[in-house]
C-alpha cells in the first residue's frame, strides 16, 4: 500500500507539471519497474519542456529582431501581440497591445484602410516605404484571430528598379557606341578633307560635329560607368587621408572627431559617394560655412551626416531625388545621389535625404564593422 501511495504521489506530481520530482525508492520494492517507468517518463517530459521552451526563446527572439512587421489580433479587433517593428510602423515604437488595431493604424491611412477591409497585397506609404500585406485567419485556444503580416519592400523594389536601368543603360550605351564611333571618324575625316581644300566655313561644320559627338560619348560613357559599378574593394578606411583629399576639393566644417575603430569599406567609392554629395550641396546655393560634416560610431552601425545651408529639396524632388535620370539641374545626368545610394547599398548600408530648417541632410547608415 505504501508502494502505490509513493507511485500515485509520483503522478500526481507529473499530472501538474512538476517533473523534477520521483518516487520515493526507499518505498518502492515490488513496484521498482513500474517506478522506473514514471521515473523515465519524468526524465522525458522535463527534457521536452525544456527543448520547448529554447524554441519559444528562439521564436521570440526571431519575432522582436525580425524586420517583418506582425501583428496579432482577437475577433474583436484588439491587438494581442505586437513585435517591435510593428509598434515602430503604427505607433513611433510605443506600445499597442490591448488597443484596437484599426486605431492603432489610423495615423496612417492607407494601411489603416487595408487592414480594416483585410486587403492582401503591395502598399505605398506615405513616407514612400513600399510594404506587401498578408492577411491570415485562424483559431487559437478555440478563439477566432487575425494575424497580420507587413514585409518591408522597399529595398527589394528599388533595387529591381536599379537593375532594370542598368540593363537598359548597357543596351543603350553598347548602341551609341557602334554609332557614335564611325561618325566622330567621318567627322574627323570630313574636316581635315575640308582644310586640304581650303574650305573653312565647312571645316568648321565638321569640327562642330566632332566636338558634339565628343560631348554625348562622354555623357554616355558617366551612364556606362554607372551601369557598371564593380562591387566594392573592403579595406580598412584612413579617415584622415579621406577627410583631406575631400576637403582639397570643397571646402566643408568637420564636426566632431574622426572614427576610432576600424571600420572596412571600398575607400575609393566611399570618396566617391561623399565628393557627389559636397558638389551637391555647393551646387545648392549654400555658404561653404554652412557645409558640415559629421561622422558618429554608434555600437552597431557608423552615421555619416552632410548638412548644407541651402534651400533644400520640395517634397516631388525628395520623392525622386535617388531615382536615375532625374534631376533639377539644367545640364544634370541624374545619376549622382543614384550613384550614390548604389555604392552604400553595397556596402549593406542605406541613405536618406531630408530637410531640415538650415537646408538638405543627407545621412548615410553603414553596417558594424567586420
């Protein structure tokens, strides 16, 4: 009897989840094997739970660094779980559980109506973020809920984009090539024929031509050299001997200190994305006085910050201002602020240009170190 009563104690115990608790087997003579098997059975359920439970931390880990927006809710509308990308999407970072969803999302219109008429599919919103929306329908604990899905797309779409004109630029570029090299050939042909004869009038015509088909082989050479863009050389960076050549071109204020820690980059295009962005903020009618640049090591990324004085950008030139060929410029290519972005890009990086009372920032966010 004292046997059955250790053993019945025993599963009682596993009944409630304390798996960490035996027998006791100065009790148990006869029962040893049925002891054995509650005993083993312990063992097995308290592994289990806790192979669950680094799964559960693995799972929630995942949700809370995931850059993938989601949100859980109840058949009434009332958020349940929130991860931290979607608080930063509906609410600036603060918390959302237990309100309703549709007001959580109602600073922004465009999801807030998507959300509430469960539409599926790719939203532009108004910060010009691309995001694609999946909505899912399930019972938990026996209770209807709705899980929302929103994937940030925006890097992925604009470097489709990217791709699609680079194509395009080779296939152009290869084009012009093949025509404008025998016509500078002929142009040049036709002029010292028309100096031989003396005739100046059209020797200055074909001097015209060649000079023109000097200037578009040039321009489309920038594009070639764009579409082409090798991927990036990873050293460790010299900021000083940076910082020198760039202002032996434009004169410009440093605030603060340089990096400390060894940050790797293609220095070369680094130069590069930098001096596009000083011409840029000369060309904007700011004093040089009022150029600054400022570069801050933060622990998991390096901020590079360009502030000018100058009138800064409408709302129409922000919105297209990284897309090729577009600019404000009379005599612009429109492929410097997108040549631009295409090297921070890979360099695993991204840029942002907005406006400040003082004109333009542009700030440019490079990974950690490596």
């Amino acid at each position: 009897m004292t046997e059955i009563q250790a053993l019945n104690l025993h599963a009682q115990n596993l009944q409630d989840g304390s798996f960490n608790t035996s027998a006791n087997q100065l009790k148990i003579r006869e029962l040893s094997s049925l002891a054995e098997s509650l005993q083993n059975m312990s063992s097995q359920l308290r592994a289990e739970r806790a192979s669950l439970y680094q799964r559960e931390l693995l799972l929630d880990t995942v949700l809370q660094n995931s850059p993938l927006a989601l949100l859980l809710t109840d058949a009434s509308d009332t958020v349940v779980m929130s991860n931290p990308a979607a608080r930063q999407l509906l609410s600036a970072g603060n918390a959302i559980n237990g309100s309703k969803l549709t007001d959580a999302a109602a600073q922004v219109s465009v999801l807030a109506d998507a959300i509430e008429r469960k539409l599926q599919g790719l939203l532009r919103l108004p910060d010009h973020s691309v995001w694609h929306l999946s909505v899912n329908q399930f019972n938990l604990n026996q209770n209807q809920h709705w899980l929302y899905l929103l994937k940030p797309l925006t890097r992925e779409i604009q470097r489709e984009e990217l791709t699609a004109w680079k194509k395009l630029l080779r296939v152009i570029g290869h084009e012009l090539n093949n025509s404008l090299a025998p016509l500078s050939s002929l142009a040049y042909s036709g002029q010292q024929r028309a100096q031989q004869l003396q005739q100046t009038e059209l020797a200055g015509l074909f001097e015209t031509i060649s000079a023109r088909a000097a200037d578009i082989n040039q321009f489309v050479q920038a594009y070639i050299h764009f579409a082409k863009l090798p991927p990036p050389q990873m050293t460790t960076v010299n900021w000083p001997r940076l910082i020198n050549q760039l202002q032996n071109l434009y004169d410009f204020e440093l605030v603060g200190d340089l990096p400390k820690r060894l940050w790797q980059a293609d220095p070369g295009q680094l130069h590069q994305v930098l001096l596009n962005l000083l011409k840029n903020a000369h060309e904007s009618g700011s004093q040089p006085e009022h150029i600054r640049l400022q570069i801050i090591e933060h622990s998991q990324q390096l901020e590079i910050t360009l502030q000018d004085g100058g009138s800064g950008m409408s709302e129409q030139q922000l919105e297209h201002a990284l897309i090729p060929f577009y600019s404000t410029k009379v005599r612009g290519s429109g492929i410097g602020l997108t040549l631009c972005r295409d090297i921070v890009e890979a360099h695993g990086g991204s840029i942002n240009l907005r406006n400040q009372p003082r004109g333009l920032e542009v700030k440019l966010l490079l990974k950690l170190p490596s």
